[in-house]
C-alpha cells in the first residue's frame, strides 16, 4: 500500500497586507509528537532556552531585516559543472591524523572532522591553482565550520530542545600557504585553531556572536569554502517505508560552492565528500586527491619509527 503522509508541510502563499506590504511566510513546520514526548515536551522556542544577555538576538535581526527580497523562483543551475563523490576510508582519515599528530604536536584539536575537512579544502585550492583560475598570491581563503555549542552553554541546553545552535568559526589562510607542499597541514593548523578557540573560549561560545553575520558578507563569497550535510546526519539508515537511500546528493552545492559531508553508504567509519566544479577543476581535483592520500605515511610507517 503507498503510504500518503506528507512529509514536507505546505508554505502558506506569498500575500500583500491591507498597507500594501509583501508579508513572505518565513517558515512552515510539521512536528511528529512520540508517545516520550507526552511526558517530556519538547523546546522550541530558541530565546526561551537560550540565555541572550548582550542582546544578540536583536542585533542579528536588525542585520537581515533590511535585506531585499528578490522572490523564491527557483534560480537556473550551472551547466559548466560535473559532481563527484570521494570516499575517505577510515584509514585514510587515520593516517593523516597521526601525520598531523606527528607534524604539529601542540595542536589539541585533531579530529576526524578536522582532518577531512583539512585535506579537501587544501586540494580544491591546489586544484583551483591548476585548472588556471585566477588568484592572486596574498589572497585570503576562508573555511567556515560550524560547532554544536549545546553542551558548552551555560546552563546546557535541554536535550528535548529542537532547534539549532551552532556557533560559527572561521579559519583564514593564504592561498600560497594552502598551495605549498605543507598545505594540508597548515589547513588543519588552522581549522583546528579555529574551532578550539571556538568551543573552550573562556569567554564563552557565543563570543563575538554580534559580528558572525557581518563578518561573513566581508568575505569573497568565492573564496569561502564550507559545509553541507554532517556525518553525524546518518542519512544512509534512515527509512520512511521504501528502504533506505541508495545516493545521497545535496543538490545545493552546485550554486553555493559548499562541499558536502556524509558517513558512507558502502562501509562503516568511511566518509563521503561531494563536490561540484566546472570539469577541469573537477580532474585536476581528483587526480590531487589520490596522489595525495598515497603520498600519507601509513600508521606501519609510524610505528616502525618509533
């Protein structure tokens, strides 16, 4: 029998008020209530969980309020681009990040996040470098992270709490030090500074929180790289009757530039990474992408050593 659920709720339609304002319906939710739920309701209200002392709610509305609405047609696509998925295996990830273990010892932060997110950005800027675009030798390249700060508020937020609450860092470079032979480690060294600096700031996770937006629209959009998706996600187990996913894409990558990120369907403890470029960009990629995980010591070669 097919199953007639909607699962994505209707957004009500765009209106004119009676003083001739456009009134643009932001957000439609759809919200399944679970028999635990009846006994622990949960949050949604973000301002109601979250403490907001300096007023940072106030301060990102009147950073967005002002913007324009140009309308929600659907925009054109590239047609200049090709995508591709690459799988980083549990012992590609535990190679380099004993390689940045070994090359940088005081760097506290060496996840696996860090380290994946580290070794792709450093070959789409070496890519980018050969397929001739055009980059000058001081410009800045940015690599924007965001953390789950849940558990580093004070107090911690609820578990039944819905909604987000992600605090954003930010990990700039030049592009001749990401082109270097070091590029991949000077990308970890900044990505993992960025997020330690981040989540055990004495000061707090949210601060400097007043600036994120307007620090953001600074940046050369075109030098921004950032993430879609989180591995954390388990968008390959999930099922709402027809099976489970047999090609996970997120089709937003090829107009924002963004890489995506997602455990792999084939095997446990492996990482998938989809990408969009123009098809030059995209074969001198994957060409760095395999030399580069062949030229990694292997955790023998480190254990031999020492």
């Amino acid at each position: 029998m097919p199953l007639n659920i909607t699962l994505v709720p209707q957004m009500p339609p765009v209106s004119i008020a009676s003083d001739a304002a456009l009134v643009v319906p932001l957000l439609a939710v759809k919200v399944t209530l679970f028999m635990c739920w009846l006994r622990h309701t949960p949050h949604i209200g973000r301002w109601t969980v979250i403490k907001d002392p300096n007023g940072i709610e106030s301060i990102f509305w009147s950073q967005v309020r002002g913007r324009k609405f140009e309308g929600s047609q659907p925009q054109n696509l590239p047609t200049d681009k090709v995508r591709a998925t690459f799988v980083m295996t549990r012992a590609d990830v535990q190679n380099l990040k004993k390689w940045v273990s070994t090359q940088l010892p005081t760097l506290s932060h060496v996840s696996t996040f860090t380290v994946t997110c580290a070794y792709i950005w450093s070959c789409m800027i070496k890519a980018r470098a050969i397929s001739r675009e055009e980059v000058g030798e001081d410009e800045l390249e940015h690599f924007v992270v965001r953390a789950n700060c849940r558990a580093l508020l004070v107090p911690p937020i609820p578990s039944t709490y819905l909604g987000n609450c992600l605090a954003r860092c930010f990990a700039t470079t030049k592009s001749t030090q990401l082109i270097g032979e070091d590029g991949f480690l000077i990308a970890a060294g900044v990505i993992g500074k960025a997020i330690r600096e981040r989540v055990r700031n004495e000061e707090g996770v949210l601060k400097g929180a007043e600036k994120w937006i307007s620090d953001y629209e600074a940046l050369k959009r075109e030098r921004v790289v950032g993430i879609a998706g989180s591995p954390k996600f388990a968008i390959y187990d999930i099922d709402f009757g027809w099976g489970k996913p047999k090609k996970n894409e997120v089709i937003s990558i090829d107009i924002t530039g963004l890489m995506s990120l997602n455990e792999c369907r084939d095997a446990v403890g492996d990482l998938e990474v989809g990408l969009s470029f123009p098809r030059i960009k995209m074969e001198a990629f994957a060409a760095i992408f395999s030399n580069g995980l062949s030229k990694v010591p292997s955790l023998g070669t480190y254990a031999s050593n020492n």
